[in-house]
C-alpha cells in the first residue's frame, strides 16, 4: 500500500485529497483496511514525503525540487509572493492564501512548485519555514468571550495571535502592545505569543509612533551605555585641534534648513575672489571627529543606518547631545566641519576645490521661506551672498539636466499638528527655488567627494562607499511608454537618450493634476539607488562618480565616506576592507528602505486620522493605481490614497487589463486609466485597518 501510494501522489503532484477521497481511489471499502491506509499516511507524513494541510494530502517535494525565497503577502492573506533567492529573472512564485502555510510576511520560506500558472507566475506551495523575519508583533489586544489575541497592526501578517492569560504582562484590552515568543506550528489554529511590552492606549500619539518604530524594527530608544558615552563627549574644542584645521570662524556662513528642522549638518558660504571668479564653501558637519570606529555611539549608528522622520516626531541615529548639540551648526558657534571649498568661474564651471578639516561659527540660521523671500525681493540679511548663491546653483541646475539628469518630482504633505499630535491641516509641500538652491551645492559636493577617489584620477585604488543608481528595466520601460501615452503624452522607449525622454516628459506634465501618478510611475519603473562599494554611477542624476556626504548626522553611510576620504587625502591605511563596506552598504541600503515604509505609514496613518471625521464629504482625485480587486484614488488637496472597491462600482462588470493600467466596463465599455481625474465620496474610514474607502461619482 505504502509504494502505491508514493508512486500515485509522484505521478499526480499537484493533487490534495483528503483521505476517504484516496481510499476510494484504491477502492478500500473495509474498515480495517481504511484503519492501515491512515496508518500509512502518518508515515509518509513524518517521513515528509507527504505534506498535510487541514485534512488534505499532498506530495511534498524535498531536497532539488524545494526552492527558498522571501514570502510577500499581499493584502491580508489573500495570497502571496515568495521572491526567490539566488535565481535573478526567475519570476515570482504565486502562493494561493490556503497554501501559505505557517509563513508569515518576510519569513524565509521553502517552497514547491506546483503544475499550474496563476497569470505570468507559476503557483507553489510553502512546506516550512526557515527563517522568521520577525520575532515581535505589534497590535492591538482585544478579547474575546474566553481568550485574549492581538490583532497585528500590520495587516500582512494575516492572523491573530492568542495569549493566554498568564502572559498578558498587565497589558488590558484596547492596549497597544509587542507580542514576542511566537510559535505557529499549524495553519489549522493561530499563532501563540507572549506579551512583551505595553506600549500605551491604541491610538494614542506616543503609542502609535511606538508601535511604528517596533513594527519596523527601529530602535526609538538609546540604551544607557550610549547616552552615558554621548554626554562624556564635551563641546568644548581645544586649541590643538583647532591649529590643525582651516579656521574658516570669520567667514559669512550660514545654514538653510527647513522651520522645524532640530539639527543643522550643513552650512554654506560664498565670496568674490580677485580673478573674478568665486569660492563656494559647503561646510558638513564633522562628526566622524566625535565617534571612534566600534564604539557603543558608532554601533548603535550603525545598527540604525538612519534617522527617520515620523510625522512629528524623529527617531535619530545619534543620540541629541550629538545630533542637536555638538555636532549641530547653530548660529553663533564654533563647530568643527568638513568642507569642500570649490572656485567657480561666473558660469558655475568648477576650476579647482580642495577637501579640509575645518572649524566655522555659522552667522545666521535661515528657513527655506526666509531665503525664499530673499531671492524674491532682492533685501535681507546676506542677501547679496544668497542672490550670488542662487545664481550659480541655477546654472549648476542647468547644466545638469543637459547631461541627462531626471528632475523626478514626488509630492509630500506638510501636517500641522495640535498639542495632542492631532492633524489639524495638510498641505502639499511647495518646492522652490531656495530648497534648489541648497540641494545643487550638496550634489556638487557629493560629486566631488567620490569624483576625488576615482582610480582614473588618483594611482590609489581604495573601496569606497557610492551611492549607484542602476539602469532602468527595459520591460517596465515599455509598459511605462505605453502608460503615459494612453495620457496624451509621448515617450519613445527606444531612444539612445531614455533620461531626456525623462525630462521632456516631466517638463511636459509640469503642473498638472498627473503629474504625480506620472512621476510616480517613472520612478517605479526606475532600479531603487542604493550604496555599493561598485561604483556604476547614478544614472537618475546622470552622474558618473557619486556618494553621501553632506548628512553625516542623519546617515551613516556618510559617516564612513567621512572617515574614509579623511585617510585617502591623508594617505593613511582603510580601517575597512571591501567585505567590510560591503556589509555596510547593505545594511544602510535595508534600513532606508525600512525608514522610508515607516515614514510612508506615518505620513498614511496621520492622513486617516485627519479624514475620520470627514465621511460623506466630496473631494476630487487622480486615480493613483488599479488592481484585481479596486481602484486607488490620490486626493488632490491632501494626497491620502483610498480604495474604491470593484463591488461599488454598480453601473457595470469591469474587466481589469494590467498591462494597461485600466479598467473597462464589459457593458458600456466605459475605461478607468492610471492618471484619470474622479470624483469620489468617502464612506468609509478604518483607522485599525488603515483603510480609506470612497465611491465614484459620476
């Protein structure tokens, strides 16, 4: 019995069959018989070569046939992704919800292939887990008539998790709370856990900012050994460092920097020189001076990667009596800094720069809407230095987008706040000529600073930290041509120069109510920039040479291009071999993707909050994205994305095309298109779901 059924379920692989359903494929009628059929099922299960899921069997390939990736869930278990390891262009393994398994989203999965499609991906199923992405949740607790479970904040992870209660920690229903200790060792029941922390009241604002920082892994908290190392570190600078340095204290320096930004890590300065040509200093603050390679502040930076700006609060990556104090270029202080001193010619053509140690007392502390108002009126303090400045970074600009550089635009929101966190307003951030003005000075630094390193220049071969941006994917290229033409606009995906197609294409939606979606959708379509010790270039910048350098304060891979061009110039030995690097720009790569999801939840949770109490009213949006089950609308006014379920759209049945980024009506052939302009209702606001449901208007 025991061959026969191995040799049925090897010849019929895709197959799950509970087990009357194989007795009656072996015609076992007997009940002793069936008895010895189970019998032998549980054998085959514990030898693994059967898997079982509920009261269903099926063939679980090993070894060879077992694949590892990364699962995705999308939605709430509905279904998901595993990304495969180690088999680039390999298409994503499409895993139904009923074979997830006990995976979570993130977990390290093994995973079979089975003998179906699902669209352009081939269908699997997940047989174990092997590595778990996390080993905290955050939700929220809740019971039920006879037990407590915490619904995850994170809707992938797509079941509850049940404690029992002599793990509650004193934590009480309707708590934020971490859940921890996590063992899910059957899909038929849900996961078990232990409460860790209680973080606060759900929805409170020192509670949601918590649980973003846990449900992202980012530490919000400095351990007592860091602080303790950090108010050692005095601010007072002896002289023999300042004789070591370019002393730069007289010069008329100042920084720009948004209203309610808390620490200020670069400073400009500009003056005339006799040959008429001038000296633009872009003075970073020197923090490598402060943290020692391997210490408690230089490992806890690292660990971070960076600062993350939440909405009204930022979690930072040095501890504030570095970041705000020290380190920090206030007005009216000496501050020890890096700079790159750069002569230009009237034309902004760089003739020389050289790279120093330097130390600066910043005259003036200026917003982005003083300067603003500068440029505009041609007075005001330093007015002549910041006109002379604008001037120059203009035709920085210009010439930059000459050769090939992509002026992508993403809009942001700018929330006023009550006293109790609560949004008050949003409005869209305004990009202008002062936020430009300071922008070209730190590419042009970062340029030269990697520009500095490059073997074909120096004999010096040295790893090194750049920031790369790769080509773009030529497939997603095409489906973008064809986007933004079903829009009205052109785009020739064949052109030599794809990053002047680029620019005519954002120039050209300038200002429109599509300009968002298009951008957006460039920017998809785009490889993600990321640091490597491979220097490739930047092709979105069109740069050949490029790093971080100006915001040692807040990144950490700018940190190390700091000790790093310090002994290149000084001709001193790396303290990193390239696996060393190498590791570094790995992680800083993951932790900005991670702060960037969790300053993007930040941004969509404050925008619920402030439309909760709003259902019913009318706004007018773009349609930002179209999927298999709805239609996400972006308002206009405030950019907070809804869903319009395909179940509320009554006029007709919609037939959904991917690759068109449509919909159209089987009955009245009506189309729906990425970049439409809607009106839509809000109906309905989930703030635990951090969902936003709207209906179309006609």
């Amino acid at each position: 019995m025991k061959k026969e059924i191995k040799a049925y379920f090897k010849n019929h692989p895709s197959l799950k069959l509970k087990s009357r359903e194989i007795a009656k494929h072996f015609s076992i009628t007997e009940e002793y018989a069936y008895a010895e059929l189970k019998s032998v099922l549980y054998k085959l299960t514990e030898e693994n070569y059967l898997h079982k899921q509920g009261k269903r069997y099926s063939l679980n390939n090993t070894g060879a046939d077992r694949l590892i990736g990364q699962l995705q869930v999308i939605s709430e278990g509905d279904y998901g992704f595993v990304v495969l390891k180690g088999l680039a262009g390999k298409t994503d393994v499409f895993i139904p919800g009923k074979n997830l398994g006990t995976a979570l989203d993130g977990d390290i999965v093994h995973v079979i292939l089975l003998a179906k499609k699902h669209g352009k991906n081939i269908e699997g199923r997940i047989v174990d887990v092997v590595e778990r992405s996390r080993i905290e949740i955050v939700g929220r607790l809740e019971k039920s008539k006879s037990f407590y479970f915490v619904v995850p904040d994170n809707k992938k992870i797509h079941r509850d998790i049940y404690v029992a209660d002599n793990f509650l920690n004193n934590a009480k229903p309707g708590d934020k709370v971490v859940v921890g200790s996590i063992e899910w060792n059957s899909p038929d029941v849900n996961p078990e856990g232990k409460i860790l922390e209680v973080l606060g009241k759900s929805g409170s604002y020192d509670a949601e900012i918590a649980s973003i920082g846990r449900e992202f892994g980012i530490s919000y908290k400095f351990s007592d050994k860091v602080l303790k190392q950090a108010e050692a570190i005095s601010e007072n600078i002896p002289d023999t460092e300042i004789k070591k340095r370019l002393d730069l204290r007289n010069s008329y320096t100042f920084t720009i920097d948004p209203e309610d930004a808390k620490d200020f890590d670069d400073a400009v300065s500009v003056e005339r020189l006799p040959n008429g040509n001038f000296s633009v200093g872009i003075h970073i603050a020197d923090v490598s001076h402060f943290i020692r390679d391997n210490s408690p502040i230089y490992k806890e930076a690292f660990n971070r990667g960076t600062s993350v700006y939440l909405v009204g609060k930022v979690i930072p990556m040095l501890p504030e009596k570095i970041s705000n104090v020290i380190c920090s270029l206030v007005p009216n202080k000496d501050r020890l800094t890096y700079s790159v001193i750069v002569e230009m010619t009237p034309a902004s053509k760089v003739v020389s720069y050289e790279i120093k140690k330097s130390i600066i007392n910043s005259k003036k502390r200026f917003t982005y809407e003083e300067v603003q108002k500068i440029i505009e009126e041609g007075k005001g303090d330093f007015s002549k230095e910041i006109l002379l400045l604008n001037n120059l970074a203009q035709k920085l600009r210009s010439k930059r987008m000459k050769k090939g550089s992509i002026n992508f635009f993403s809009p942001e929101v700018v929330f006023k706040l009550d006293k109790n966190g609560i949004p008050v307003e949003i409005n869209i951030k305004e990009v202008r000529e002062s936020n430009n003005l300071i922008e070209e000075f730190m590419l042009l630094a970062n340029q030269i600073i990697a520009s500095h390193v490059n073997p074909k220049k120096n004999k010096m071969n040295r790893p090194f930290v750049y920031r790369i941006h790769d080509l773009p994917d030529r497939e997603k290229i095409l489906e973008f041509s064809g986007f933004v033409k079903s829009l009205g606009y052109s785009f020739d995906p064949n052109s030599a120069n794809k990053s002047k197609q680029f620019q005519q294409l954002l120039q050209s939606c300038e200002g429109t109510e599509e300009e968002a979606v298009i951008n957006e959708i460039a920017i998809r379509s785009m490889a993600k920039a990321i640091y490597s010790t491979n220097n490739i270039g930047h092709y979105g910048l069109g740069f050949k040479d490029y790093t971080h350098f100006t915001s040692p304060i807040r990144r950490f891979p700018d940190l190390i291009v700091h000790k790093l061009i310090f002994d290149f110039i000084n001709n001193k030995e790396n303290n990193f071999s390239v696996e060393e690097l190498e590791n570094i720009c790995n992680h800083a790569s993951e932790r900005e993707r991670n702060s960037i999801n969790a300053e993007r939840l930040s941004v969509k949770l404050k925008q619920i909050e402030y439309l909760k109490g709003k259902v019913g009213t009318e706004f007018h949006g773009v349609v930002s994205g179209i999927t298999n089950f709805g239609i996400f609308v972006e308002l206009s006014t405030n950019l907070a994305e809804g869903l319009i379920k395909y179940r509320d759209l009554e006029d007709d049945f919609y037939i959904f095309d991917e690759r068109k980024y449509s919909i159209t009506g089987k009955r009245t052939s009506r189309k729906i298109r990425l970049g439409d302009k809607v009106n839509v209702k809000l109906v309905r606001v989930d703030i635990e779901k951090r969902e936003i449901d709207f209906v179309l208007l006609d």
